[in-house]
C-alpha cells in the first residue's frame, strides 16, 4: 500500500475543516441536513437541499474555511480546471474522478488520501450519503489537483 508521510505543519490548511465534518450525512425525505444546504451555498447550487449530488459542494465549503477560493461548481469535473495538475497525488489534494462513461459529464470528487495498487482512498462528501472516507477503483481517477496559488484555484 502507498502511504503518504505527511506532518502537521504539512498538513493542507483545509483538511482540518473537512475531517471535522465526518458523520454529516443526508436526511431522509421530508427532511434537509442545514449543513449540507451550507456547503451547497458555496457553488451554483445555493438554496438546494440535501437531496442533490453535493460532493463538489462540500470541496468548495471545506476550501473556503481555508481562504482558497475553489470552483463555485456543483459539477465534480469542474475540478479539472481548476489549480494546477499534480503529476502524482499529494495528500489533502483534490482527486477528479470518473463516474459511470469517462466521456461523461459525471463526476466525483473528494480529498486524497492515499491509495494502493487497486483502490484511492478520498475523504469527501456525499460518499455513500455522507462526509467519511471511502475506497475508489484507482482507474477511475481522472486527474489530481492543488491550489495554483494559496488563496486562489
């Protein structure tokens, strides 16, 4: 398994912000997460509920707690534009990832973690309708990215 060696002082200023979100997860019907709606105000989907693909909305409100500023996209491959490419992922980073055709639209995204031969492991939102961390086929990883600058993507 890869690990990445990471320290505190190293630690991306915006992980803080989003490890202390796990456990938040979508209501069920007929009811809507506040936080949720939160995150959503952050990108082209202020106002919506929990009810809607909020990953992209969770990337932005965890870098916006750190003064960078992120898409302001809902959509997950908006992150391909965003930042500079990494040639290889770097712990805190944002990993783009495919969902269903590559030629598609849809997306996910979430922050690196780490990865093995098979599977990256991403921290993010509305993974399995929730803020944890959760396994990905390692082929469906599009791209990885990190601010261009510090306040800016």
């Amino acid at each position: 398994m890869s690990q990445v060696t990471r320290d505190a002082a190293a630690e991306p200023a915006w992980m803080p912000a989003a490890i202390a979100e796990r456990g938040i997860r979508r209501y069920p019907a007929g009811a809507t997460n506040p936080r949720i709606v939160e995150y959503n105000n952050h990108t082209n989907l202020v106002g919506y509920d929990d009810k809607i693909s909020w990953c992209s909305s969770f990337i932005n409100w965890c870098l916006a707690r750190a003064g960078v500023r992120g898409t302001g996209s809902a959509l997950a491959r908006s992150w391909l534009d965003w930042g500079v490419a990494l040639e290889n992922p770097a712990y805190g980073c944002i990993a783009v990832l495919t969902r269903d055709d590559p030629a598609s639209w849809k997306g996910h995204v979430g922050f690196y973690l780490r990865h093995d031969a098979d599977f990256v492991y991403l921290f993010g939102g509305n993974q399995l309708e929730e803020v944890r961390e959760l396994a990905y086929p390692v082929d469906s990883v599009l791209g990885y990215r990190w601010p261009a600058s510090p306040k800016h993507g």
